[in-house]
C-alpha cells in the first residue's frame, strides 16, 4: 500500500467509530505502531485534529476542528451528497446558489466513474398540481432555531401574518415557547414547540417567524402527544387530533384509473373497468368531503358511508339554492 493510499484508509477508519487503539490500526493497515504515529502526524498537517492518548489502552479519536480539512468520501457517500445538493432547491431553504457552488465543486474532483452515475441522475423538481410555490425560508433563522433546540433555551419571537394579510407588522405581542423540533414539509419548514402563553403544542411556519434576543432560561424536554413527530405533525395538518382523518367516504366514479390517479392526493383507487373506478380518502367534513369528490367532474355513485350521502344532499340543496339567486336576478 502506498503511503497516500493508507494515509485514506487511515482516515476512513478514523470515521467509523470513536475511538482506536493504535495497535488496532497498526494491525488494519498491516503497519507499525510507528508507522500509524508518523500517519496521524502527517493528517494532522493537512488540517485534522487527531487526539491521542496515552497509556495501555491508548488511542487515537478523531475530532472536529477549526478549519474545514479535505473530506473523504467513499463512491456511494459522494453520490449521496451530489443528489442531495441537486434537489436541495426543494427543501425551501436559502441554500439554493450555495448547493450548486458546492455541487460544482464536488464533481469536479469526482472520479469519471462516480461522475458518470451522477450525470445519468436529471433531476427535475416540479410541484404538486395547484400547489402554490413554497416561501423560502431565511437561513440565518433556521440555524437560530435549531440552536435553541439543541441548547433546550426558552424562545421568544415575532410572527409575521401569512402571505397576503393586509398589514406586514408582526402579531403582538410575541410569542414565547419551548422549541422541540424543526420539520419540513413540500418545501415549508415548520417550528414544533410548547407554547408558554398558550400551555398547549403549537406549530409554526418557520418563514413567519422572526426570532428575538437574547434567548430565555433553558427548560426540560417533552414530548409531543403520541412520540411522534412525524404523526404529529401530519394531524395538525389534518385539524385532528390524530393522524387520520375524522371523515373517510367511498365513491364510484365513472372515469378510468388512469384520469383519477393524477389527483388523488392521499386516497386510494382501485380500478372497476376501463371506464370506472373507486376512489376512498378523507377530509375534515362530510361535506368537505363531498366537495373533493365533485371536483372530478364525473358522474359518481356514494359507496359508503350514509354520512357522505346527506353531505352530498346538503351541498345539491346550497348548489340549487345558488341557482336560483343567479336566476332572479
């Protein structure tokens, strides 16, 4: 092995675990303890700091430093980094130009292999159909927030109203919470957190919130109702309680899989012919519920359950009524 050959190997170990004897080292690379000691001299020359200890179960660790040193990467870890630095764009924050420069530089050194299975990978991001673009989400904020959470520090912060609202000043007066976790979600990044003033779990869009300073007293973790977060957080997207929603119906719908499968959203289709199919999911109302059915534009028959048809009753009886309005008019 040549000495830049083991010098990466070395390095590699160092990765994997916390901790290394020396004589374990010596005996991976086929080495002296020497040999391993003038190494690690030579890698902390590039920039790693390396501790060492003394003693019969001494060792060498491998910590972080001050400056940014040369990064090893085996094939599969350099292609995982460059797809996620291709789609970074999506997760809404303000990264985008940073990730392209970083992606630049990262397939600049890659070997023509794993750059040839980079290149296969065009990645395009698209929305959702009649999702609005995503805010993007200032930097400096989310590197704030996570910082308290880590640090388990009181927040205080300002919420701007939603996009649209007629004023721009922040909500009064501002907000103190305990911050538990950070999400994100289609682009959208939202704060978890105990909300003090309110003494219930409240959720936060990350793009509303302007953090102020200096922070408040540390205080003990919690954890949100049902452990978590991901459920959590999908039942307040719902309105619910838990992650389900409160109305599930069944309609047939006399289009083929094919047109409905697009615009199914979370439901399920399951085909009848080629010209009709079920289609069940959820919704916060039976008569909301309804109302995501009719979008299809189709001729449709209520499969179950009684509730959707009575919804279905109600919104034909405020439909006709709506009519007649236009009419006489």
């Amino acid at each position: 092995m040549t000495t830049t050959s083991r010098l990466l190997t070395l390095l590699s170990l160092l990765q994997t675990r916390r901790d290394w004897p020396g004589s374990l080292l010596a005996s991976r690379l086929g080495v002296s303890d020497r040999t391993v000691r003038r190494d690690i001299d030579r890698l902390r020359e590039m920039g790693y700091r390396i501790r060492a200890s003394m003693g019969p179960d001494g060792g060498y660790r491998l910590d972080s430093g001050d400056e940014l040193p040369p990064l090893l990467f085996d094939d599969d870890q350099a292609l995982a980094v460059a797809v996620a630095l291709r789609t970074a764009p999506a997760v809404g924050a303000e990264i985008g130009e940073a990730a392209l420069r970083a992606l630049g530089t990262l397939r600049q050194v890659m070997p023509s292999r794993v750059r040839h299975r980079l290149d296969t990978l065009d990645v395009t991001i698209v929305r959702r159909p009649n999702e609005a673009p995503a805010p993007t989400t200032d930097l400096d904020v989310l590197v704030t927030l996570a910082q308290t959470i880590r640090d388990r520090q009181t927040l205080r912060f300002d919420y701007l109203p939603a996009t649209g609202a007629t004023t721009t000043r922040a909500l009064v007066p501002p907000r103190r919470v305990e911050p538990h976790h950070l999400v994100s979600s289609h682009g959208r990044w939202y704060l978890v957190c105990w909300d003090l003033d309110r003494e219930d779990w409240r959720l936060y869009r990350v793009d509303r919130v302007r953090p102020r300073a200096p922070h408040g007293a540390s205080f003990i973790s919690r954890s949100v109702p049902g452990g978590d977060v991901d459920a959590f957080v999908s039942a307040r997207f719902k309105g619910a309680a838990v992650d389900a929603w409160p109305c599930r119906g069944t309609v047939l719908l006399h289009l083929p899989a094919r047109d409905v499968l697009p615009f199914a959203g979370e439901g399920t289709v399951v085909p009848i012919d080629d010209e009709s199919c079920t289609l069940e999911t959820g919704s916060w109302s039976w008569v909301s519920l309804a109302v995501s059915f009719a979008l299809f534009d189709a001729a449709m028959e209520v499969v179950e359950p009684p509730e959707l048809e009575t919804a279905f009753t109600t919104l034909a009886e405020r439909y006709a009524a709506a009519s007649r309005k236009v009419t006489e008019r």
